[in-house]
C-alpha cells in the first residue's frame, strides 16, 4: 500500500527499451492523460540530455505547479542518469521526487536496461512507475506471431494463419513497420461492407520480405558463397534495411542450425522434441532444416555465432555498417567454404 501512496501522490516514470514504436505510443499517451491540450504548451517539457544542464533545468520545471487546467509533464529524453550520476545530482534528484506536486509528472526513457545496482535506478524503483519495451527476439516466432495478432485486432485487419505467419516472418521484431504494413492492408482490403480476410497472397504481394533476403545472406554464408553474400548485403543496405536487423536474423537463422545439429547428432529422431528445443513454430520445417545442416557439424555452426555477436558489438559502437557487414561475412563465409 506505501508503495501504491507513493506512486499517486508523485507520478514518476521510467519507460526503457528499444521499440522506440511502443515506447514513442506509450509516451504520446501519457501526454494525452496528462495534459490539458489548451494549456500544453504552459505545462510541456522535453529535456534533451544534450542540453546544458538538463536535469537541474528539467527538474526546476517538475517542480513548477501547472499552469492553468491539466497537469505539468517534464519529459527526459534519452536521459544519460542511468549511465552516470554524480553524487550531488543524485542528491538533488531524490530531494525533487520527495517533494513534487501532486500535478507534476515526471517521465525518463532511456534505449537500454536500467542497471540495478546503481543508486539512480535503486532511486527510481522506489518513486517511479517502471515500463519495459524491448524488441521481441527474433528467434521467438510465437511471440512475433502473437504480436501481429495483437496489432492485427487493434488496427482492424483479419488475418488468416497462413497469412499471420508470413506478416511475422516479413517484419520481424520491428514494431514500427508492423502498424505500417497492417495500415497498408487494411486500406487494400476495405470493402463497403467492411474489411476483407487478408490471405496469404495479398500478404505476400504487398508486404516486402527484407527478413528472407536476410536468411538469403545467411544461407549464401553458410555455403561459403562469399561473391553472394557480398551482394546481398548490397542489396540489403541499399534497402536502407539496418544492419543490427540483419544480425539479428542471422543469428537467429545459425541458432536455430546449431540446435537442430545437436538434437541429431544426440540421437533425437522427433521432430516435434527438436522443433521444441529450436524453437521452431512448425515441424514440418525440421526436415529441411536438417537437410541444410547435414555436412556442417555443430562445431563448425557454433563457430559462427561469437563472430555474429562481435559484429554486433562492433556495429552497437558505431562501426561503418556496410564495411563491417562485408568483412564479418567474408570471415564467416570462410568457415565453411
């Protein structure tokens, strides 16, 4: 209950992810809920963490009472606190929360998760409302199934299973261009008498499939086909599709290899046993998933993933996307050539 008091009496919050898509909608709302639009521009802040002192300036405004009806919202955004803090700002960080008005609303997004043994977030646990929005992992395809579903019932799109399967598989984790993609169809489908079903081939005919170029670029690596990988990253790139989205399905694509390899070469015959430990929706597909895999060993599939993740790392640090894919794969191509 003290901890429920705490929340009403000073409205804090954290959101923090990497869907800027869900992140960007849950902001917009609170927003909504807490602003008065005639008096918004009297009661709104949003504090860049470039800005010259940005928190003393932001949490100056938090305390102000609103102006007028509605409440106040000061919004940090991006906010370098969860990565460093000194002691005397943290101080007057914990001074502001105590003692906010009862109108003043407070919010912090940060891409990343909140280290849990800093004092800051130790601070926010206790103040402020907390929200996670990462991406769903691209090897998790119920997951990305039943987003789709999800944003499919709210957008006002039906869809049937095949056609749910192959929207999931075209978009992956990428929220953004979910909504987008189901706005599409729902305008190509309307009817005086309401939506149409979406089948499979309306999805296929309009929705780009920049995933399955990306699980091209993985199956011309895993031949050792270095002048075809080279020119689907061109490809690729030249679809503005970003390079971290392109890890990801090749990571997926070599982890779910890597798993299939091990469930046969321990003796596992099941298809359903190895489409559960791969984490592969539909068996069906394990018996071509072990056709592909059938001259690599897993320590040779396993070879390719601490590649992947320092490709990751390096890209995550500002690498030149185009020249990092190209090395990364000529390295990788020569695994198994």
């Amino acid at each position: 209950m003290k901890l429920v008091w705490a929340r009403l009496r000073m409205p804090v919050y954290l959101y923090w992810g990497e869907d800027d898509y869900r992140l960007s909608q849950a902001v917009q709302a609170l927003r909504d809920r807490v602003l008065d639009p005639n008096w918004s521009s009297f009661n709104y802040d949003k504090i860049e963490a470039e800005q010259p002192d940005a928190v003393i300036h932001g949490l100056n405004q938090a305390m102000t009472p609103s102006f007028g009806a509605g409440g106040r919202l000061v919004w940090f955004a991006n906010t370098t606190l969860l990565q460093r803090c000194s002691e005397p700002l943290l101080g007057e960080l914990e001074r502001s929360l105590a003692a906010l008005p009862a109108t003043s609303h407070l919010l912090l997004t940060a891409d990343h998760k909140p280290d849990g043994r800093s004092k800051v977030t130790k601070l926010l646990q206790k103040y402020a409302e907390i929200r996670e929005f990462s991406a769903i992992p691209p090897w998790k395809t119920e997951q990305l199934i039943y987003r789709v579903q999800q944003a499919a019932q709210q957008v006002g799109v039906k869809l049937t299973v095949d056609s749910t399967e192959l929207l999931a598989e075209s978009v992956g984790n990428d929220t953004r261009r979910l909504f987008t993609e189901l706005e599409k169809l729902r305008l190509f489908t309307a009817t005086d008498n309401g939506a149409a079903v979406v089948d499979v081939g309306t999805v296929a005919a309009l929705v780009p499939v920049t995933t399955q170029n990306s699980l091209q670029l993985a199956e011309a690596i895993r031949q050792g086909d270095a002048e075809r990988s080279l020119s689907l990253i061109a490809e690729l790139t030249g679809q503005d599709e970003p390079a971290l989205r392109i890890v990801a399905t090749l990571v997926k694509q070599f982890r779910t290899w890597l798993w299939v390899r091990l469930m046969v070469e321990a003796g596992e015959r099941d298809e359903r046993a190895i489409a559960q430990a791969a984490q592969v929706s539909n068996p069906r597909r394990i018996y071509f998933l072990q056709q592909e895999v059938q001259s690599l060993s897993a320590f040779q599939l396993q070879q390719a993933l601490p590649l992947l993740l320092d490709l990751e790392v390096s890209l995550k640090r500002g690498s030149d996307q185009l020249s990092s894919l190209q090395s990364k794969a000529l390295e990788l191509c020569q695994l198994y050539s």
